[in-house]
C-alpha cells in the first residue's frame, strides 16, 4: 500500500537532501557565489525587475548541481566499480552545471552591458 502524502515529511526530505548536498564543496562553493550575488543585488542601481530576475537566475546553477549530485550518488549506488557509461553520465551532468553557470553568467553580463554598468 502506498504511503499516504504528507507535506511535513516530504519538506523534511527535502531539507535532508539540503544537507546531503551541502557536504559537497562544489554546491557549497556555489552557495557562496549565490549569498555574494545576492547582497551586490541590493548595491548595483537597476530597476526592482532586473533585481528579480537576476537573482531567479542565481538559483539556476544550486538546481543543476542538485541534480548533478543526485545522478552521481545513483550511480555511486549502482556499482563502485569504474564503468565508462558510468562515467559518461557523471561528465555530461556536470556539464549541465557547467552550461547553467555559463547561462547565468550571460545573463548577468547582459544586464549590465543593458543598463550601462560594464
């Protein structure tokens, strides 16, 4: 019989795999990237609706490496031993990191080449 849905338990599944995810140094390095980005918001003179959109943007990398870190634990649990398909699906997640900080970072430099900062 399937578990009845609760949405207590499944925040406090999510705010468990926060702290899974927060072991690794790549989200934690990114978390920082975010919290500094995040308080130059309130700096850089900009309309209110460039602040919003820039800052959505910010959690487009924290998404990418929650993925990124949960197909790398699927497949740590499918065989420790080095598999090249294993490998190949390691790689290409980290490169949707790669290409959602690359999207963020055009992002932002689109901003401010718009709005005359740069």
């Amino acid at each position: 019989m399937k578990p009845k849905y609760s949405l207590k338990k499944n925040f406090l599944y999510a705010i468990d795999g926060f702290f899974v995810l927060f072991k690794e140094i790549a989200f934690r390095i990114e978390v920082g990237f975010f919290l500094v980005f995040s308080i130059f918001l309130f700096i850089v003179d900009i309309p209110l609706w460039g602040k919003v959109f820039l800052f959505a943007s910010l959690f487009i990398p924290l998404i990418a490496e929650s993925f990124n870190t949960a197909i790398e634990k699927t497949v740590d649990l499918a065989s420790l031993e080095y598999h090249l398909l294993a490998k190949y699906a390691k790689d290409i997640a980290a490169f949707g990191v790669l290409l959602s900080v690359v999207f963020t970072a055009i992002v932002w430099v689109g901003f401010f080449i718009y709005f005359g900062i740069l």
